[in-house]
C-alpha cells in the first residue's frame, strides 16, 4: 500500500540538477532531531538536503504523508541468516525481506548456524555466493575464531570480514566448538595488530555446567541453569583480554545488568570494549514467560523485570552502545521441541522484521524519544563496524531511508511476517512505529527484486565498503 503522494517529473521537464528521488516530509532525522526537509537522492546517495519549500526536484517526488516521519534505514549487526547448510532455518531471502519490512537496511551476518560456519576464505566464499544475487538488503558477513583457526584470521581480514565472533561456552552447533579464555587472548593479539575486531558470546562454560539443568516446562528452572555469574565471570575476562592486548572487543547480547559496572569501569580506563543488547532483553521478563512457552527461550536468557529495568538505565548512560536483534530462527520441530521442556527446545528468537517498533514501543512508555532509538539502532551499529555511507540522513551517505508512522499501532502476527518460520514470543502483542516503506540506495525495496549488495570491510583487499 503506498506510504504517501508519488509524483512524476513530466517529460522534458527535468533539468540539470533535477535528482533521481526527492523526498518531502515535515519530519525529517537530520544531525539527531526531526525538522521539515527536502532530502534529494542522485546515484543512490543522499546528494542535497534542504528546508522545505526550496523546491528540489526529482525524476520521483515522494510527499510523506502527516503522520510519518524518515529516517535512516536501521543496521542490524547480529543476524543469523543461517544459509547454505541450515536454510530451512532461514536463509538470505528470507532474512533480508524480514529485514526490509523492518526497516533494516543493512544486516551482518554470523558465521554460524551455516554450514560450512565462516571460519576460512573459502568457507566465506560458499557463504558470499549463496548470497549473490538473493538478498533485499546489503549483507556483510562475520568471520568464526574456533580453535585450530588462528591462522585463518589475517587471510579472512584481508578478505573484508567485519571482525570476529567466539564462544566461551557451547555454541549448540558441533562444528563452531567454544573457545578457551587464553585462546581468546591469543587471538585478540592478532587482531589487535590487524585492525579488527573481536565479538563474543560471554558466558563462562565452568559456572554453566556446574548449574543445575533440569528438564521441564518451569522458566524459572531455565533461567537458573543459565546464571549471571557466568556472564559477569566471561565478560570480566573479556575485558582484561582487552585490556592486556590493546584489542578492540564487543560483549554480544548482554543480558545480565550485574556487569554494567564492570563495563563502564573498563571504558573509563580506556579498554577498548563495546556492549550490545537486544530487544528481548529490553522488552520480555522472566516473570511473564508462562511453562513451556519455549518461544521465549535465547541464550543468554531473558531475566527480571527489574534486570530489564536497570538494561534500559545502562542504554541511556551509555554503558550499552548499540540494540541489535540477534535474529536467531529455528523452524518449530526445534523451537518447539520436547513438548515444552525448556532444556529440549532451540535458543533463539527471531525478530529481525519486528524490532524498531518492539524498542520503540517500549521506549516511548519510557519517556524516551525516537532520536535516540534510532542512534542505538542505525547510528551506533553502523559506527562500531566502520560503515561510514550508513546510519545517518546525511549529504554523500547512502540513501538507506525508512519511512515509518511512529503513532500507528498494530498487533504483531507471527504467521504474516516475512521471516521464514511463524513462531515468536511477540505474536499477538499490541505494538506501535509501523515501517511503510524502506529505501536501498534511494530505490523502494521490492520483495520481488533482490538489489541488496554483499559488503566489506573498509580497508580491506578489494577496498571500499562494497563487494
């Protein structure tokens, strides 16, 4: 359904400083607020933004409607797309339409639930080309540290991975085995002299098998077997890694609010480390997860309402930097596995489409404005992994743009969304910030048209931020 009033520069009507697309809107998020602009789009990028009223014109006009404001297509760096290998998991179709009807204009990768996980060159070229030509997004892809492959590393730097992810724990998969702290460290040296970056699944494997892991339907058992000790415990060693090796590293999905503390002392010493959460953390609590509802289940786990609280005070001083999905399906046979016993059943919650108007929801009973949530969702992300064309209405960036109607409220239907399997803890949730269109490089996204590009590193073998 269009958004708002698509005009058409007539015939001979063009000029030489006539723009591919301009479009008009009384709400606009330029340099952190929203103000009246006209934003031009040449050559897929943003090529002049100026007040309303000074008539820009275009081979497209596009007049948002009184209700909608644009902003800048979200970056979403924690996506499992799960293709080749696991595809009826999810794969790049799948994944970047979600994406698109979301507002995500750009997602990274993960190296695993693929098979083969991203832990060589070549094994980054089985995943590169079963993305060519099928994603509705830009991609980038991650690189795996595993034991044994250290010396992958540099060669998969040079190839433009965005950084590195490990595991200290069990990853659930065989073939993306955890690593051991000293290994990590090891590792942080190398990447520390190439300019890369180190990401990790922080909990400690010692305090999680040593918790009880009961079988059944109680969340609370689950949770238990799952504690914040192993966090605070990963997370601390993450840190002295950093610290002793010069290394720039990145707590993933922080779930636990006891570490705030230990990550805000280390960034006041100047260890070069990051943290992200997730809309789950922010929005679900333990308390509301009825028995067996197994659709509530991620690793780390959702925690109290009162962990969510202080998650939420973390985001606004700044100890969390970003909010990304780690967008994790699993088709029901999985998800849904052991009849509701939550020791059986998959960890991960898909909600790639889903997760501006989640945080938004939220955020807003919060008191909190959409600048801000769109500078954790688009600005910060695109930041910590060197997008320099992302996250940001801005002149000589891309012209990724979403259009969305922040007021309007919708209920959340887990079987109409584009991820590949309808199982989520938020359908039937009430919501509000529908997504009504998204622009890739100044072009509507059409789920019918894959136009996405396959990303690097800046910097990298081949240069620049696109393949």
């Amino acid at each position: 359904m269009p958004h708002a009033d698509v005009a058409r520069t007539e015939p001979g009507a063009a000029s030489d400083d006539a723009f591919d697309l301009v479009l008009i809107g009384e709400q606009v998020l330029v340099d952190g607020a929203f103000a009246p602009a006209e934003v031009g789009v040449r050559d897929g990028l943003v090529a002049r933004i100026a007040d309303v009223g000074a008539g820009l014109r275009g081979g497209r006009t596009v007049r948002l409607g009184d209700d909608e404001v644009l902003i800048p297509g979200l970056v979403d760096t924690h996506v499992h797309v799960n293709e080749p290998g696991r595809t009826e998991w999810e794969g790049f179709a799948s994944a970047t339409r979600a994406a698109a009807a979301g507002g995500v204009t750009t997602i990274v990768d993960m190296p695993l639930n693929s098979i083969p996980p991203t832990t060589s060159v070549d094994a980054l070229a089985v995943k590169r080309a079963a993305a060519e030509g099928r994603v509705f997004v830009d991609v980038g892809f991650w690189g795996g540290l595993v034991p044994g492959n250290e010396g992958d590393l540099l060669p998969l730097v040079g190839e433009g991975v965005f950084g590195f992810k490990c595991f200290l724990v069990d990853s659930g998969v065989a073939e993306f085995p955890p690593v051991s702290a000293e290994a990590m460290e090891r590792a942080m040296a190398v990447l520390a002299e190439a300019g890369s970056l180190l990401i990790v699944h922080a909990e400690d494997a010692a305090i999680i098998d040593a918790a009880p892991h009961p079988h059944g339907g109680d969340y609370a058992d689950f949770l238990a077997s799952r504690p914040r000790a192993a966090e605070h415990a990963a997370i601390s060693a993450v840190i002295e890694a950093a610290r002793r090796t010069g290394a720039d590293a990145h707590i993933l999905h922080l779930s636990s609010a006891d570490a705030l503390g230990p990550i805000a002392w280390a960034k006041h010493d100047g260890v070069r480390i990051t943290a992200e959460t997730c809309p789950h953390y922010l929005v679900l609590a333990a308390e509301d997860v009825a028995p067996g509802e197994t659709a509530f289940k991620c690793c780390p786990p959702i925690r109290e309402g009162s962990n969510r609280d202080a998650l939420w005070r973390g985001l606004v001083e700044g100890v969390i930097d970003l909010v990304v999905s780690d967008h994790s399906p699993a088709p029901a046979s999985l998800k849904l596995a052991g009849n509701g016993d939550f020791a059986e059943a998959w960890g991960g919650i898909a909600s790639l489409q889903l997760g501006l108007p989640i945080v938004w929801t939220e955020a807003r009973r919060r008191g909190i404005r959409l600048e801000q949530v769109v500078e954790w969702m688009s600005a910060a992300p695109a930041r910590r992994v060197g997008l320099s064309s992302k996250g940001a209405i801005e002149v000589g960036r891309a012209a990724d743009l979403a259009v969305v109607a922040p007021d309007e409220a919708f209920t959340v239907d887990a079987a109409g969304l584009e991820h590949r399997h309808p199982i989520s803890p938020y359908d039937g949730r009430e919501l509000v910030g529908r997504v009504r269109a998204t622009y890739l490089a100044g072009e509507p996204v059409d789920r019918e048209a894959p136009r996405g590009r396959l990303l690097r590193r800046a910097g990298s073998e081949g240069g620049g931020d696109v393949a």
